[in-house]
C-alpha cells in the first residue's frame, strides 16, 4: 500500500482547495493520504476511501506532503527526523524558503510527488543538551531574554577554549537551512545548502565588537548563562524551555537529520533570490 502522510498551514481556508486537489490526485494514483488528529479536525473531514484520519504518526510512509510554509514544513521534519521520508512541500506562507513547489504550480507538483520526479537533500541539524534533554534542530536555536527582564549576559565556549562573553537580548544558533531565518535577521551570514557547520549570531548585542561566528562541525558550543534570571529557549521557532541562571546549553553539529524533496535542477542561490526579492518589491 503506497501511504502518504499530510501537513498543512495553520489557516484552514488557505489549503482547503489545494488538499482537495491532492486528494483526488492520491484517489487515481491508489495512495492513502494519513491526517493526525489535528489535521482531520482542523479540516472538518469526513471518512472517505482512500484517507485515514485521525492517524497516528508512521514514520515508514512513502512521502511526506505539506501544504504549508516554512513553519509547517519544519514541523514535518521534525516529525520524520531520523527516517528517511521525503517532505515535499508546496508554499502556503509568506516566503516558503524550504518549498519546492508555488501554489500556482499544485497540479503539476503533485503529480511528480506521486511519480518520485524530485531528488534528495538531506538536511544537518544541531543537537541540543539542555540538562537531561536531548533536542534537535533543524532550522535554529534560539535563547532569548524573558519579556521586560534585564539584558542577558552570554558566555560561550568553543572546544573549551572561551571565545567570548557578550551582553545582548540572545543568540540564535543556525543550521545552513535556518541561516536565512532568524539569523539573517540578525545580521548573520547566510550559509549555502551544503556547507557544514552552523552559525552563532547575536540579537540586539550590546557591543561593537560582537560579530557572527561560523562553527565547524566538529566543533562543540557551549553557552552559559550569566545572567540573574532564566532565559526562554526555542527550537525551530516552538518554545522548549528554560535555561536557569548558572545554567549551560551545549549544542553541535549533526550531519543529517532530514530529507527534503526537491524538483530537480533547483538551485540554492535562485531560491534566494526569488524568495527574498519577493519580500523586497
């Protein structure tokens, strides 16, 4: 039985019309399409031939399918971090940098999902240590003073060898794929799918002299907290917890962790250009 898993934008409405192209398009290809829980309620569905709702997450499905933006596309390979089951994602959000299809092209896009046309990128991602806890990120990592608390005070260290201490709001720990998020804005550098490693940027620095910094891979970052109070900390854009005063967070690169789906011949820097240059006209 050939299985497809579904995820789809917050807004309802937004994708209503795209998923009832993509469920009569599984129908003739004989694919099941399995919604969770939120998905089916989300969407008011009704039992038909050929969907499950209400499913619980299978992570040996044949693909992966998002009707979404970045945010929902991170939520998928979150889901499916570790397998190897392709996200293939068509954009339903503001920039979709990690979609490999625009809503306009829906039609033609699924039909290639369904027939395997698209290539393979795996993505890297960071592996978090915050205490017991093991996290990982695919897009970034994020540690940021609490509302109307006082500026926090950040130490890190590099190997062990301490490489800087810098008073700022946070810091953002990127992959390749999360440098043009949260990072960018920051005024860190953007890392090219493919590179290895990750980058640290700092929100709001009160210095001159706190710049970004790219980590080689092999290399283990450990922040500390310096700061009187805890700092809040998210994972690819969802709130994971806290990081106490006195407290660290170790965080290092991990080499694949995702699979993205890709219509061959998409290239990296026209994606940039197209995405970002749509922002700024």
């Amino acid at each position: 039985m050939r299985e497809a898993t579904v995820f789809t934008h917050r807004r309802s409405d937004d994708t209503a019309a795209a998923l009832a192209t993509l469920t009569a398009r599984a129908a003739q290809e004989q694919v099941v399409l399995r919604l969770d829980v939120k998905e089916s309620a989300k969407h008011q569905l009704s039992a038909a031939e050929g969907v499950v709702l209400d499913a619980e997450l299978k992570r040996d499905v044949e693909l992966c399918i998002v009707l979404g933006g970045d945010g929902t596309i991170l939520r998928a390979l979150q889901a499916y971090t570790g397998t190897d089951v392709p996200v293939f994602a068509i954009n339903f959000g503001a920039i979709g940098f990690l979609a490999t299809v625009e809503p306009q092209d829906i039609e033609e896009g699924i039909r290639r999902a369904f027939a395997g046309e698209f290539e393979l990128l795996r993505l890297p991602g960071i592996g978090v240590e915050l205490g017991e806890r093991r996290l990982t990120a695919i897009n970034d990592v994020a540690i940021h003073r609490k509302v109307g608390e006082r500026v926090a005070e950040l130490a890190y260290t590099l190997d062990g060898e301490e490489a800087g201490r810098v008073r700022c709001d946070g810091l953002v720990v990127a992959t390749p794929a999360g440098s043009t998020g949260y990072n960018l804005a920051n005024g860190g550098p953007v890392m090219a799918w493919g590179v290895e490693g990750f980058v640290v940027s700092f929100i709001a620095p009160h210095s001159m002299s706190a710049r970004a910094l790219v980590v080689a891979p092999e290399d283990r970052l450990t922040i500390y907290n310096r700061s009187r109070e805890p700092l809040d900390i998210a994972v690819d854009g969802r709130p994971v917890g806290e990081i106490e005063a006195g407290a660290t967070i170790a965080a290092s690169f991990i080499k694949e962790v995702g699979t993205l789906a890709q219509l061959p011949g998409s290239s990296f820097y026209r994606r940039l250009r197209e995405k970002f240059g749509r922002l700024a006209s």
